[in-house]
C-alpha cells in the first residue's frame, strides 16, 4: 500500500513539474500556491478518515498535486521577488524553510500531539490548518492588490 502511494503520488508530482511553464503562464505563482493549499484540505481530511487501502492510495494524489504546486508557485515566487544576484541563496532558503526547519517543527509537534490524539485526529486537525492557511493567503493577497503599485 505505501509503496502504491507513494508511487501515484510522486507519478502525478512529476506530472505537474513536467507541465510547470504552461501551468506558471496560465495561472502564476500566487495561484498555483493558492491551489496547493486549497488541495491540502480535502487531502488531510481523506487522510484522516479514509481507511480502506485503496482509498488511501488514491488520495495521494492529491498530494502530488498540491506539492507540486507548491513547489512550482513557491520557487517562482521566490525568483519573481528577489533581487537578481540573491536569487540562488533566496531559494535555498526556500528550501531550508520548507523542508529543513518547517519539517523539525512539525515533526515535534506531531510527536507531542499524538501522545494525546489519534493520528487520524491529527490529518484532521491539518485540514483545519490548511482553511485558515488559506484564508490568510486570500486575505494577503487581497490586501497587496489593493495597494497602489509604487
């Protein structure tokens, strides 16, 4: 099951990398990081409830979806905003935040929640973080639009 997974989930990753130049044409940066974390929330909830095996499989895709959004989204918004001779180093630090210090972070708390909830507890709660997530998204967004260009 988990190697299925993680086969279906890498397969559709691979997929929306492969399609990332029509992808940042059509929709942008912002919008393919606004659709990433919209995915996570049917995403974790499904993981979370979901118990069947292929159910579980299935739903991985959704996570190459939305990582490979992200990942598109993050890495372009990050060349578009940083300063032409800083644009290496900003995306490593895109990288170290994401997969470096944001993953320590989140392992020690899922390593402090789950003495105290379920797992499925847990995938539950990440939906509910993926809302807000992206409710301040929308809000920040909003908020810069609305500014006058200077």
């Amino acid at each position: 099951v988990a190697a299925n997974a993680l086969a279906l989930g890498v397969s559709v990753e691979v997929a929306v990398m492969a399609a990332s130049g029509l992808l940042l044409r059509r929709l942008g940066a912002m919008k393919l990081i606004l659709i990433a974390v919209a995915v996570g929330i049917p995403r974790w909830w499904l993981c979370g409830t979901i118990t069947d095996s292929a159910g579980l499989v299935a739903v991985q895709a959704l996570h190459g979806l939305s990582f490979g959004a992200w990942w598109i989204g993050g890495i372009a918004l990050v060349a578009e905003q940083a300063p032409r001779g800083l644009r290496n180093s900003a995306q490593g630090m895109f990288l170290a935040a994401g997969h470096g210090i944001g993953q320590l972070v989140a392992m020690l708390g899922a390593a402090l929640v789950l003495d105290r909830a379920s797992t499925s507890t847990i995938f539950q709660g990440l939906s509910a973080v993926s809302v807000m997530a992206l409710l301040l998204a929308l809000g920040w967004l909003a908020r810069t639009e609305q500014q006058p260009a200077r």
